[in-house]
C-alpha cells in the first residue's frame, strides 16, 4: 500500500491572535489537522515542521514568519 503525503494549503494573515499551545507565546502559525486545530509560536512551528506539514490540511502562517514546514 502507497501513502500520499501532500502539503496544506498556505494561507498569509496579517496577524494571528492565538496562543501556542505549546508554550504560550504568540503564535506564528495556525494548522488544521484531521483531529482539529493547533497553533504554534516560531520556534514550536519550525521544531515540529517535519511532523506538521505532512499532516496539515491548512497552515495559516502570519505575515513575515519563514515556516521551516513550507519546504517540506
């Protein structure tokens, strides 16, 4: 059996209100995941890109924040 793994699509915000969920710093981006949604600060976001990306339906990234996850 073959798995696909696909990138989510990339939305830019100007602003993201949320908090990380692991941390409590401002987040950076917002994903959707089949389970629900979670949001992260940058380093968070970055430190788990290689998990995220290939799960994430939806990455919302804030304006001027490199997620290491867009590469993947």
């Amino acid at each position: 059996m073959t798995t696909l793994m696909s990138t989510p699509e990339i939305v830019t915000v100007d602003e993201l209100t949320e908090r990380c969920d692991s941390c409590g710093a401002a987040a950076k981006l917002e994903v959707t995941l089949p389970t629900g949604t979670l949001a992260f600060c940058g380093h968070h976001a970055n430190r788990n890109a290689g998990k995220l990306a290939p799960l994430a339906t939806l990455a919302r990234v804030e304006k001027g924040f490199e997620w290491a996850g867009i590469a993947q």
